[in-house]
C-alpha cells in the first residue's frame, strides 16, 4: 500500500514520453483520507455547473484538438478512441447526457469538464506502488470488462500508458482505466491524475490540479515538467 505523499513524490514520465511530447506536462492530487459524503453536495453542484458549461462552447476546445492530434501521433483516429476529455464533452452533449457515477468520481469528471483537461482517478488502496508513464512493449497487461465480462488485453507497441507495479492503469494515455484500480463509493485513498498538452502555460492543468487540491482535505499536489519536478 502506497501513502498519497509517496504516490506523489515516487511517480515518474518516462523519457521517450517527453522527447516524442516535449509540450506534455502532468499534475498529480492525492489524499490518504478522504470522506466522499461530506463532499457530495460540492460534487453535485459542481458536476451541474459543468453540464452547464460544457453547453455553452460552440467551438472544439483547442486543447481537446491537441489530444486528437497526439491520439494520431500513437495511431489512433479519434473515431477509434478519444482522450478522456473528449469523451466526456461529447457524452455531456449527447441525448443521453453524462452518467453519475458516485462523489468522487462526479467531482474530478466535473472539473476536468470545467478546465477542459483529461483527469483520472485511482484507489490508492489498489494501487501498487507509484505510477509510471511510458510507450507500451505491447506486453503489459490490461485488466478491463468487455461484454460483461473480466478480460485481460494488451495496448499496442508505442502506445502512451500509465502502469503501476501490477500492470497497465489506463490505457492511450487517459482512454480507458483499468477496473483494477477505479475508485469505488466507499474509496477513501485516492490520486488525480492531471495531463495536459496546453503548452506553454497549461493554465486549464493547474487550475485544475489547485481546485482538487482545494476541495479534497489535506491533499498532496505536484506536477512534472520535461525538465526535472517542480513542486507546487
């Protein structure tokens, strides 16, 4: 079981990351103790405000058009699979609207809606040890549900992933988590990732990162730059 200061501190982008996407930086939140109910009124509000919002752009974000332009980068068109923002935009603008899925995960999808950034979240106590970006072998394994079912796929050669000490936590970079690691209702030790190509400033990232950190108590904030750890 890894603590929220160590997931923090211990978690690392590798290399071949940064050189193929030098514009990519990536804000971490963690929290060993975290009490969803006495967050569900903020996440309600928030994930309304969010719907709201997500209403009112006529235009695609340019930071939404960046993660469609990595996606191809790796070989994925965006009709195949969507960065995680992506997805959830156009899920907030279809006819069946976004789902509620519990506080938590409410919270951070409204965020990442309001500051148009890909966010995911992790159990930290499903976690093994620190996260870890990097291009896929092929070989790592990922744990998922196809067709109701438990299954076990493998990303392809190059493909951007996060992984953890066990195996892949989510697959082309923010697409799709592992249902090994998804925070549940009653998750208590959870970490944010935050990934951002809005280069230079990546103002929607750390705005983002800082409201997180601001409503989840006592929360552990950093991010990595392609030059060393900056911490926040």
């Amino acid at each position: 079981m890894i603590s929220a200061h160590d997931w923090t501190t211990q978690t690392t982008v590798d290399r071949g990351v940064l050189d193929r996407w030098p514009e990519y930086r990536v804000w971490l939140v963690a929290a060993d103790d975290v009490d969803a109910s006495r967050l569900r009124s903020t996440a309600d509000d928030m994930f309304e405000h969010a719907l709201a919002a997500a209403r009112t752009v006529d235009d695609v974000d340019a930071h939404v058009l960046r993660w469609q332009d990595a996606y191809r980068d790796f070989g994925v068109k965006p009709r195949l699979a969507r960065s995680s923002i992506d997805a959830l935009l156009r899920r907030a603008l279809s006819d069946t609207g976004l789902p509620r899925i519990n506080v938590l995960v409410d919270l951070y999808n409204a965020i990442s809606i309001l500051y148009r950034v890909p966010i995911g979240g992790e159990d930290l106590d499903r976690y093994a040890g620190p996260a870890r970006l990097l291009l896929a072998s092929g070989g790592e394994p990922f744990h998922t549900i196809s067709h109701g079912e438990p299954t076990t796929e493998h990303p392809e050669p190059g493909e951007p992933i996060w992984v953890d000490n066990t195996g892949i936590t989510c697959r082309r970079w923010n697409w799709r988590q592992t249902t090994r690691t998804a925070i549940e209702p009653n998750t208590r030790r959870v970490g944010f990732i935050i990934d951002s190509l809005d280069a230079p400033n990546h103002q929607g990232a750390r705005r983002a990162a800082e409201q997180l950190a601001e409503i989840i108590p006592d929360a552990k904030l950093r991010t990595i730059d392609a030059i060393g750890d900056e911490p926040c």
